[in-house]
C-alpha cells in the first residue's frame, strides 16, 4: 500500500498524534490512503480502539 499503513507503536507517529486525532481517523478514514473509515463500531467502540492503541505506543 501506498502509503503504507502507520506503525502505531513507533514515533513518529506515537509521538505526533492525539486521542482525537485517532478517534477521527478511525472514524472517518484517512483520505488518499487505504485506511477506511470504522463508523459502523460506534462511538463507544472506537474510544476503546483509541485508549488500545495509545497504550501500544512507546514513547
Ligand atoms: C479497526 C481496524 C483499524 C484501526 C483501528 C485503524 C487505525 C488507524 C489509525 C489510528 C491510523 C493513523 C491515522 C493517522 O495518521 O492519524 C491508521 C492509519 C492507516 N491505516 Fe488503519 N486502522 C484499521 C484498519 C485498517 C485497514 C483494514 C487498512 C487497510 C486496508 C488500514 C490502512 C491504513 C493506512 C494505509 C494508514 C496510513 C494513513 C496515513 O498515512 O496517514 N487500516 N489506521
């Protein structure tokens, strides 16, 4: 993929990002990229998704 899916874990990106941020791009997808968007989970779902991935960062 072009460009391919963010490492979640690594900085940059786990330095860079937020928990809204996150939210948004699960939410609604990242245009121009692969990563679609994860409405159909929910609010409640895709917070649970955002608290999961900030504690896979290493900072
Ligand atoms: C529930 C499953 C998924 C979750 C929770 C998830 C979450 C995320 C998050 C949080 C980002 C970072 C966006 C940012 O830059 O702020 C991301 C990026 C990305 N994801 Fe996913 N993702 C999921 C599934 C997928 C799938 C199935 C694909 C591909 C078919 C995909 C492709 C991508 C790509 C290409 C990016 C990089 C976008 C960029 O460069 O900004 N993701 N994803």
């Amino acid at each position: 993929m072009r460009p391919p899916p963010a490492n979640l874990t690594l900085p940059p990106w786990s330095e860079q990002t937020n928990a809204v941020r996150t939210y948004l791009a699960i939410r609604d997808g990242v245009p121009g990229t692969a990563m679609p968007a994860w409405r159909m989970l929910g609010d409640q779902k895709i917070w649970e998704l955002v608290a999961y991935i900030t504690s896979l960062a290493s900072r």
